[in-house]
C-alpha cells in the first residue's frame, strides 16, 4: 500500500468536497477529466496526487478556482497578500515567478 501524503490527503479532500458541492458523481467527474473513476477516488483519499493539467481541468469542470483546491481558499488572496507571506521573494520576484507559473500551465494545457 502506497504512504499517503499529507499534501494529497489535503488537496484530494477538498477536491471531493468541491465535487460533491456541484452534486456530481466520481464517475462523472471522471468522465469529464478524461481519467478514470478509479484515479478519482484514489485522488480524493490522497493515495496519488494530481498534475497541474488535472487541476485546472478540475478547477474549470467544477467552477472553484485553483486556490480553493490548493489552499483552502477562495480566490481573493491578493498577489501582494501571498508576496508578504514569501519570506524569500520580493512582490517583484514573486510577481515575475507568477507569470512564469501561469506561462508554463498554459504551454502544458495546449
């Protein structure tokens, strides 16, 4: 048997709180993900994580943003709020390792 971790059980607990908030089924997120019942499950128990692609197909298919997923948040945490939590960036370097993230998401997702 695969050691969870905690970052999974995490993120795969809100996944399946997100699901079930828009009253759908594993199978039909599955469905929707292109994946299989099986990892969707074994998602929201923390046995295996999820890849950026599979979050923002998830984010989109349930219509909660990626912080509410990640972080337990809604989507109002400013850039300038997550910097001043960033001990080792500056907003600038933060800002920039933002729009490197977004870029990169976008280039995997095409």
């Amino acid at each position: 048997m695969r050691e969870k971790k905690e970052i999974n059980v995490e993120i795969g607990a809100r996944a399946r709180q997100a699901r079930e908030q828009a009253n759908m089924t594993q199978e039909r997120l599955a469905e929707r993900l292109e994946c299989s019942p099986q990892f969707i499950s074994d998602m929201e128990r923390g046995v295996v994580g999820i890849s950026l692609s599979t979050l923002k197909k998830l984010c989109l298919t349930l219509g909660v943003s990626s912080d509410s997923i990640l972080f337990g948040t809604a989507s109002e945490t400013t850039l300038d709020a997550l910097a001043d939590r960033c001990r080792v960036l500056s907003k600038e370097q933060f800002a920039i390792l933002v729009e490197i993230i977004e870029k990169y998401i976008e280039a995997v997702t095409l």
